[in-house]
C-alpha cells in the first residue's frame, strides 16, 4: 500500500493489512471543531501518529486495529482570568474495527478498546478531532487561578470541583468515554 495522500478517506482495511505507520503534524487551525474552543486565533500543531494491525477481534477472527496517538498544546480561556490558557492535550487510544453497529453495540461492554464501524473512506483527522475534544478540561484554568478562587456558591463549588481532577471522575469518564 502506497502511503496515503488524503488522512480523511484512508481505506483502513489496507491500512491495518500493511502494519502501515503514519506519523505527522497538523494545524490545529484545520481541525475547525478544536479551532473554535481556542482562545484567539489557533496556533500550533497537533503531532500524532497512527499504527495500523491485523489482530483477533473478540469472536477471535483476525480484524482491523487502529492505535492512535495525538499531543497538542491547546490554547484555551482561563475561566477565572479569560486569559489564555496552554493546556497539554495527550490521546493514546487503539480502536477495533467491526462490521456494523449492532456488533459495536453488541461487544462495546467486554471491549477495553474502542469499537468503530469499518468503512471504505475513513477518516482518520476526524477521529483524532473527536479524542481531543473529549481529552479537553471541562473547566480550563491557570493553576495559579484555580488555587486562588474561593467558591461563593454551590453551582460554583461544583464547577470549580470539576475543574480539579477526582479520581473517581476521571474513573467514570474512563467508564463512559466508550462511543
Ligand atoms: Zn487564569
């Protein structure tokens, strides 16, 4: 398999066959979703790459995989201060393809990796887009901003105890990331 020129209509069944690695750096400006959480204009570059495999699936016939790895430095808005905020956004994260969405519904639940539906054009940017999206704080902040503020009321106690990491939320969001 020739590497792929267009990473939004990669055939991924020759992707995983040929143990194909791709590596690079986008725009952050060219994933527009992100773009527009970004405070101001969006700088900087996503560096990801992605390793493609043929391996048994749950019914133990051999499938397309997909690991994925993206970092960036996503500059969001403080919510105390509204200056900018850098926040380090890291996705590490393998994928499983199946044939349709009744078998990913069917073994989301056993399955540690994500289960996606195979297609002929898929797209591999906007996949990244959609992890990094969901790697995003709910509640960026400076550490500093986070430390000085004082909640006046319950609705901001729970805002400011979302932007502070539980573990038990991050458990549960581990729990309820699957898609
Ligand atoms: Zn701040």
């Amino acid at each position: 398999m020739q590497k792929p020129k267009n990473l939004r209509s990669l055939d991924i069944k020759a992707f995983a066959k040929a143990d194909m690695h791709l590596e690079g750096e986008t725009p952050l400006a060219e994933l527009t979703r992100l773009a527009e959480d970004c405070h101001g204009d969006a700088t900087g570059q996503v560096a990801w790459s992605a390793q493609g495999a043929m391996a048994a699936g749950a019914s133990g016939k051999d499938t397309a995989w997909l690991h994925l790895e993206a970092k960036a430095t996503v500059p969001l808005t403080c919510q105390r201060c509204l200056h900018p905020v850098p926040v380090e956004v890291l996705v590490e994260q393998d994928f499983r393809f199946v044939a349709d969405e009744a078998t990913a519904l069917a073994e989301d639940d056993e399955s540690e990796e994500d289960l996606l539906v195979l297609e002929d054009n898929f797209d591999l940017l906007s996949l990244m887009e959609d992890e990094l999206l969901m790697s995003l704080p709910l509640v960026p902040m400076h550490p500093a901003c986070l430390s000085e503020q004082v909640p006046t009321s319950p609705e901001e106690e729970a805002i400011l105890s979302d932007a502070k990491p539980n573990p038990f939320a991050v458990l549960a969001s581990l729990k309820t990331r699957k898609h």
